[in-house]
C-alpha cells in the first residue's frame, strides 16, 4: 500500500466536498505527483521526482499544483460556503495566498446543463489561463447528454484551446447515468482526443466506470468524502489495478 500511495495517490483528510470554495488534487506527468495539504484547500504538492512531499520540503523549492480548482464565474456562480472569492481574480488572489502555485481551473458556469452554458464557462476559463499564462491550465466541462455539442466541445477546447483536461465531471450536479450511452459515447471521444478526464463517483460508479473504460485516462476526484470513506481502500485497489487511474484528493 506504501508504494501506491507513493506513486499514485496524496492525501489530505481535510476534504470538503466540490461546492466548498475549492478542491484539490492532482495530475501531472504520469506517477509524477503527489499530493498533500493545507488546511481546507486540497492541494498536491508536483515533486519533480514524483516523491512523497512533507510539508517541510514544500517549503524548498517544490511547487504546488492543484489539478481540482471550480472557479468563480463572471455571471456570479459561485461555490462557496462562504463567500470569499467572488471574481476569478480574487480567486487567483487566495490560491497565491494559500500557496498554490499553479492549477487546473474549471469554471462553475459549466455546471449549469445547457450547452451554451457549459461552452461559455469553458470560454471563461480560456480567457483566464490566457490572462495568467503559464500559471493556470484549462479544463472543459460539457454535459454529455448534449452529445453532438459536447463531443464539438471537448474538440474545440483541446484543438483551439490548448485544453488537456475534462471535468471534474459531476454526474449530481447535471445529473446524469454514467451508464448512459451518450456518457459511453463522450468517454470514447475524451479518449480518443487523448485527453485527462476527472470524474465523481460514488459507490458503484467507480466500480463500473474502471471496468468499463480501462483504456481512458482517469482521476477519480475525492479520495473519499462523506461515505466514500467506507470504500476508501477500494478505490485506491481500483486505481492501482490500472496505471491510467488516478485519485485526487
Ligand atoms: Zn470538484
């Protein structure tokens, strides 16, 4: 268990779920980080050899990299139990002061189910990694029931964009089947495109998602929250039973 933790995982047992002011996690060069944090914000610390990080060595030169960031949308979405950042810019504000160097942004209006939603949350966020060069990748968020428009999304965001991540999807905010076609559909595309796609899931759904697309590039968001912490040691069983699946947390 030592080694998976080692090369896969990182943990932080503050979790709060997605709609807390922000998430944490991970992703990077494959096995090539981990994680770690600091108080309510979930954060990964990137070691440049993919070594365990304490606290002491984030202070040396390591970076940290968040992959699991909801920002703030300009239309007022904002998940917050308290509201503390209400622009992206604040937002970027609080991260430099919690001392998270660099991230993956998604955009909270993207959560909303209708396409033209979705796509304008992934314009936010192109326009908020292009303001922040360097420091913020994007991540696209589509529902995959408006399949047409989410498999053109997901092209558009990694072919004009620059995007090489999805998500984190969430099936109970636009609530959807991960057993659905038109999901099975947009999984296959997400990996054919060769992108990272980050998913929650609960129960089961980690179960049949591992199974089902064992070829897709996965970050299963949370090492556990509420009652994923009965299943935690499953859930790190699966993602080490396949070196495409990741946790964050
Ligand atoms: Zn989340």
């Amino acid at each position: 268990m030592g080694q998976i933790f080692n090369e896969k995982i990182v943990v932080f047992f503050s979790i709060k779920k997605c709609r807390s002011i922000m998430n944490y996690d991970k992703h990077s060069g494959r096995r090539r980080f981990l994680g770690l944090s600091a108080a309510g914000v979930g954060s990964v610390f990137l070691g440049a050899e993919g070594k365990y990080c304490t606290n002491s060595q984030r202070k040396n030169n390591r970076e940290v990299f968040d992959c699991h960031l909801h920002c703030p949308s300009s239309q007022g979405e904002k998940w917050q139990w308290y509201k503390v950042t209400h622009t992206f810019d604040d937002f970027a504000r609080y991260l430099e002061k919690a001392g998270v160097h660099k991230g993956i942004i998604n955009c909270q209006r993207s959560y909303n189910a209708l396409p033209e939603e979705f796509i304008a949350g992934n314009r936010e966020v192109a326009d908020f990694m292009n303001r922040n060069k360097g420091k913020f990748l994007g991540a696209c968020v589509v529902n995959p029931l408006f399949l047409e428009e989410a498999l053109r999304e997901l092209e558009y965001c990694q072919k004009e964009l620059g995007f090489v991540w999805v998500g984190e999807l969430c099936n109970y905010m636009i609530p959807f089947d991960y057993k659905a076609k038109e999901f099975e559909e947009m999984m296959n595309h997400v990996t054919k495109l060769k992108m990272i796609i980050a998913l929650h899931t609960e129960g089961e759904e980690m179960d049949f998602i591992s199974l089902k697309f064992p070829e897709a590039t996965i970050v299963f968001a949370h090492f556990g929250d509420d009652h994923e912490y009965q299943d935690i040691f499953r859930r790190i069983q699966i993602v080490a039973s396949n070196p495409n699946f990741y946790l964050d947390t």
